[in-house]
C-alpha cells in the first residue's frame, strides 16, 4: 500500500479510506461503490473546468464529448493500469478466478474511488491536483479534432475506414407536446448484427446519441 | 439586474458573466451554452458530496436517485421561478413568442449558467456556498424514501394509482462477450402507447433503467 501511495503521490493521513477505495463489491459490505459515485463527480467537474479554459471556442457539444472521451471507462482503465491499481485491489473469490483485477469496468471503478478517497482525506483542491497529475499528459495532448466531429460523423468515417456499410437510423417513438418532444432513434449496423438507440429533443440529435452509443461500443481511444 | 443579484445574493465582479449566463441561444453566439455545460458539472458534485454525508447507508443507485431527483430539469426550473430568473432571460424572437421564459428547459439551463457564473467570478467555494443556499430546504426536507425505492417499484405504484395496468418489460437487444454483457430493454405502458428504453450490463439493471426514463417523463416531483 505505501509503494501505491508514492505512485499516487499522496500520502493518506487516514488508509482505512484508500483500504475502501480498493475493495470491489464482491468482498462485501466495506466496497468502493459510494465511493466511486462521488468520486466520478468530482473527475466530471475537474475535467469539465479544464475544457471549459482549454477551448474556449468549443460549444457544449463539443465539450461534452471530449470530456467523455477522457472520463470513460477504458480510459480510466488505463490510468489504473499505469497506477498498476490492479495489483492492489481487493476481489472476491469469484472476480479473482475470473480476473477481475484486470478488468476495465473494475479497474475504472477503482480509479474514481481513489480520486474520492483522496477527497475524503483532504479537501476539493488537493483532489483536483490529483486529478490533474493524472490526466496531464491526455490533457495536453487533447485537440479539438476529437471534439470537432460529432459522433455520426466519426462512426462513418470508422465504418468506412473498416470497409463496411453506413449504418441505418430509424425513428423509434416521437413522444411529448410540440415544443418540447422527445425522440427516439435507433442506428444499426446489419452486417454486424447490432443496434443502439438514443434519445433527444430533435431526430438529429437522438441520431447523434445513437452513434454516439455505437461509437462507445466499439471505439477504440 | 441588481435586483436579480439581490435575489442571488451575490454580487458580481464581472456582471458579463451573469449577463451571459441569462442569455438563451436564441439570441445569438455570446449564450448561456458552454456555462450551462460547466455549471451542470459543479451542481452534481456539489449535490454528490452533500447526498454521500447525508445518507451513509445510501447505496450507489440510491445516492444517483436521490441526486437525479435534485438536478433533474423540473427541480432547477422551481429554482429558476423562486428567483423569478424568467424575467431576467435574454431570449430571441421565436422564443420571446413561444413563451420561452417560462419554459422548463431553459429556466433549468440559466440557473445552471448562473451557477457556472458565479463559480468564474469567484472560485468553488463560493459556488458551493451558492448551490447550498438553493438547496437548503430541499436538502433538509429529503429522506431516503424516493431512493430507497428502486424506479421498477416506484413505476409500478404509480401506474397503481392511476389504475392503470402494468409495464411490459422486455430484452430488445443483448451484446458483448458474457463478462462485459450490455442489455438494452424497453419498458412499455400499452393503453399509453408509451414505451422508453434503457440500457445496463444486467437484464435488471437495463429495466430499471427503463422504468427510470419512464417515470422521468411522467412523474411530476
């Protein structure tokens, strides 16, 4: 644990918290479930602040996506596996055998957990200087090109760059009075067999949150 | 405006800032837009961090409930009438027409801008000072008994009411390789011709999420 500290560059006055922060839900009660739900709350403000001054030409939607490009599981999978995070987490006998400690969903889990432990023990300052060590290097190589394309943009240029069809998006449901209805979308890709849907107040962007659900699934960053 | 910072109780540095943070999209490129996007980030982490010392036997769903509950539209829009920010809206003419000022939505949006607002004139402590004075009385008066309730519940006790029958809950999709399963399930109300999806890596996770966005559309808090 003292060897993950100076990885973390943060000295615990109180370990009981980082002890938590590490233990998935399959060791039972003492779990870093409560811990991660705020723990992804202060990552979502830190990284939405910094875009907010880092690009002051982009609109929300552009914000938006960057930053869940950045507070995603796979990404805070791979900060934990810089952290070696996987080493130190607690499982049950159940995620053991089944390698739960190299797992993105846990090991992303586990990194937000932390982050909220370090708040925890300290104050929203000290939480977001760690946040921010972590996110450095992503943090300056970040362009807009990401954030400039929106998502059904990017999921053609994949599929095409993948030598497959355009996918096909198809009205679900329209609900709601005129000024304020809501739709419904889904986009599919039939030779592989899969669909999302996604929702919003105009056809074009539930369109957009479809491929954007798409993109989550099957993106690598 | 004074009268409005009166009724914020806080006084601007910078009044650009809250000029901007009033200022819908209808009326041009200098809009509340990419405040609203910071301003939702600080409220939930603000909210996050009260609901997590508030409610230490709170699960994760539970403590996501109860802080949807709070930053959802509907709750910041009452906020905006107490402050009577509609009054304060800078709005286009299609807008100015339709009633824009008195519509849900944008309320919600400016009271998130102005939240943004303040924390860009001073820093997060005075934005965390600001959020809690909103807060204070729904904070105080909150249990845990809308999230001890989990959404498939509170759906089907709400149809009961209404005497209406029950939801049709069912698998629309399953994908990914069986450690990483994601379910996409829809959620149906027949006589209302209604239905909503929603998405988790367990069947019941993808339900309740459905029964959510249902209960999100037509339960009034």
């Amino acid at each position: 644990m003292k060897r993950l500290e100076i990885d973390l560059n943060y000295d615990f006055s109180n370990p009981k918290l980082l002890d938590t922060a590490l233990s998935h839900r399959s060791v039972g009660m003492n779990n870093n479930e409560r811990s991660e739900f705020l723990g992804d709350s202060i990552l979502g403000f830190v990284i939405a602040d910094q875009l907010f001054h880092k690009f002051p030409q982009a609109d929300e939607g552009q914000l938006s996506r960057l930053r869940a490009s950045l507070v995603k599981k796979e990404t805070l999978a791979d900060i934990g596996r810089q952290l070696s995070i996987g080493s130190y987490l607690k499982l049950g006998a159940g995620e053991l055998r089944s390698g739960g400690h190299a797992r993105d969903s846990i090991l992303a889990d586990a990194v937000e957990a932390v982050i909220a432990a370090i708040y925890l023990d300290s104050d929203y300052q000290r939480a977001r200087q760690f946040i921010l060590e972590l996110y450095d290097s992503r943090l300056q190589q970040l362009t807009m090109t990401k954030g400039q394309k929106d998502p059904k943009t990017r999921l053609q240029e994949w599929l095409q760059s993948q030598k497959m069809e355009l996918p096909v998006y198809e009205v679900i449901k329209s609900s709601g009075p005129q000024h304020k209805q809501q739709f419904v979308v889904s986009c599919s890709i039939k030779s592989m067999k899969v669909s999302t849907t996604g929702e919003g107040e105009s056809k074009r962007k539930a369109e957009q949150d479809a491929a954007e659900n798409m993109l989550e699934q099957y993106e690598q960053t």
